[in-house]
C-alpha cells in the first residue's frame, strides 16, 4: 500500500519553533538524509526540513 507517511515529534530541541511536541507531522521519503541520521519533516512553517531522526517515532501503517 502506498500513500503518505507520518512521523510524531517526541523531542524538539533545538527547533521549538519549528516542530510540536506529541504532533503528527507529514514525512518526505529521503534516503540521502536517512544516511546521515535525518529525516526530512514538513514543519509548522509547512516546508520541509531536515531533522535528526531521533526526534521522531514513525507512524507504521496497518
């Protein structure tokens, strides 16, 4: 099944502004970011944006 993917913040040090704690945010597939311990989010600002990985828990779709 395809379709879009999510993530939910669970630490935004750093970037207060840009990303919610506990909130769903929209996550842009980027294998090149992945690499390098990023993931690729649409923020508040509804660009998107790299940010550690660590900072997110992906939404697994069942």
């Amino acid at each position: 099944m395809t379709g879009r993917q999510f993530a939910i913040c669970v630490e935004n040090r750093g970037y207060p502004a840009s990303v919610e704690l506990h909130k769903l945010y929209p996550l842009i597939p980027d294998p090149s970011a992945a690499a390098h311990g990023l993931i690729r989010i649409v923020d508040e600002s509804g660009e998107d944006y790299l940010f550690p990985k660590e900072y997110f828990v992906l939404v697994k779709r069942v």
